[in-house]
C-alpha cells in the first residue's frame, strides 16, 4: 500500500444533526476532481468524538463506495480503551478502510509513556489493518515522545504517523524515522507542508485540504516539481488563510465548504456554527489567500 500526497481530512456532514453518507460521497466527487491522493474520515475534522456507531459504519461504507481502488481510505479508529479501539479497527477493516489512524488516548493515559506503549503494540498485535499514529497535541495536550514513535515503528503494522504537533523539530526528527524506517509521515499542520514535503516528507493530511484541495495539491505538484518558488508562494497563502481562520477550527471550515457549495452541514452540538460576522471573516480570509496565486486567475 503506497500512502502518499495531499489527503483531506473530512469534515463528518451532519444534515439534520445526522451523519449523512450521501453528503460524504457528494463531497468525496468533489474532492477528487481536485486531484487530492486519498481520504482520511474519523479524524478531528471530522468531529469523531460526536458520532455513534451506526454513524460511523454507514458513512465509512458510503466514503468507500465512492473512492476509486487507485486512492487510498484512512479511518480513524481512536478510542480512550484499548478495547474500544480494537472494535473500531475491526469494523474499518470490515467497511474497506485501507489503514487506520488511531489517535493516543489521554484521559487516564496522557503522560503515561508505558501505557502508551502497551496500548499501541496491542493494537498493532491484533488489528487488522495496518496503523498510523496520530499525534494531536492542540487536542490531547499531549505528543507521544519520539523515542516511543521510533519504537512502534519497527512493528509491521505501524506504518506511519500523522503529526499535528506543529513543531518543525519533530517533524525532523521523525522523517529521520522515515528514512530507516518502512514508515511514512504525514504532515498534519499546514503551516508546515512546505517544509516537510521539501524535507521528505510522504504528505500532508489536513483539514484545509478540504477548503483548498487546489492549493494543497498544486503545493503539492509545485515540490514535486522542483518549482520551490511557487511552492512558498502557495504555502504563504495556505499560511495567511490559517492565521486568520485557525482559531474558528471546524465551524469554519464547514462554513467555507458550504459557501464553496460542498454539503457540510453543521458542526454538532457542543460546537455551533459561525456568527455571521465570523463568517464574513473567513470567507474574506479564503478569497485573499486563493488570489495570492497566479494560476488561480
């Protein structure tokens, strides 16, 4: 399985405060017509805390009945228990998820680095599916130490880590992982795509792949490209747009999809959707940074 590129990591449509796979797939079209690589559901975008069970399997079977089999479907699978967790990598395994991200637990655990390690290793023993770490710390409050990610990484069935860390010295120091290890990284950050990807790294999963699926790809094409010139440009706007919608977190990014025309719905309740202020804000945030770059006009 070759984990690579720009994947955007989807926000949960809830219509009517229910989860709707029919918006997942109308969203999932629209996406790939953006040319992005594969598709992460049940991340933090994708408000999995707030979903129940029937939730997560019917819309997991709808984003893989409508994802072609030359691009790849990530599934997060976290849970606080072990046991939990094992259940949710049993059914993404049975709906077609290819992989699974599964994020550290912390309520108990945070801190704990020999808890961590267990967890981690059973769910690498018993999955079956192959795991990517997911570390979170605006979430969690908490990065699983290095030298545990280093660890996990020679287990055959880790194969890799989405980190959202933000903190470009860990990124460093795991592409050093990426590079001894059969182990991929993922950028979870989008302030720092550019230099990961220029670094090494295997790509970026973000949630501002899904309001500017075209920047992030054409970030994308411009590294692969060698065209690093272009490739800052798009990073300053993917940067600029996240200085100033950063703090919204999910309520702006399904207002942005819904004024792009995708079906997101609102974000469930303790979340609530943006003041029309807020708004305007952000949509005045997302035309400036898609008119930073040339090949927009």
């Amino acid at each position: 399985m070759n984990l690579y590129g720009i994947v955007p990591a989807c926000v949960t449509p809830f219509i009517d405060d229910k989860a709707s796979p029919e918006a997942m797939q109308s969203n999932i079209a629209r996406w790939l017509d953006a040319g992005v690589h594969g598709f992460l559901v049940f991340g933090s975008t994708g408000e999995f805390i707030y979903l129940e069970n029937d939730e997560r399997r019917s819309v997991l079977q709808a984003a893989r009945a409508a994802i072609p089999q030359d691009r790849f479907l990530l599934a997060g699978c976290g849970a606080e228990s072990t046991r939990q967790t094992l259940r949710n990598l049993e059914w993404a395994a049975e709906d077609g998820a290819d992989a699974a991200l599964v994020v550290t637990p912390i309520y108990y655990t945070r801190g704990k680095t020999e808890a961590q390690r267990r967890h981690f290793l059973t769910l690498a023993n018993e999955s079956p599916i192959p795991i990517l770490l997911y570390t979170v710390p605006a979430f969690t409050a908490y990065d699983l130490p290095i030298e545990l990610i280093e660890e996990l990484a020679h287990h055959p069935n880790v194969v890799g880590i989405k980190d959202s860390s933000g903190d470009l010295k860990r990124v460093t120091l795991q592409l050093h992982i990426q590079e001894t290890q059969d182990f991929v990284l993922f950028a979870g950050n989008p302030n720092l795509a550019y230099p990961a990807l220029i670094m090494g790294a295997a790509g970026s999963i973000t949630a501002f792949a899904n309001i500017v699926p075209e920047l992030m790809v054409s970030l994308w094409n411009a590294v692969q490209n060698k065209d690093l010139v272009r490739a800052a440009a798009l990073q300053r706007a993917i940067t600029e747009l996240h200085g100033k919608i950063g703090s919204m977190s999910i309520p702006a990014i399904k207002a942005l999809l819904a004024y792009r025309g995708y079906q997101a719905g609102e974000p469930r309740s303790p979340l609530a959707p943006l003041d029309d202020e807020s708004r305007e804000i952000a949509i005045s945030a997302w035309k400036q940074a898609m008119g930073i770059c040339e090949w927009w006009e």
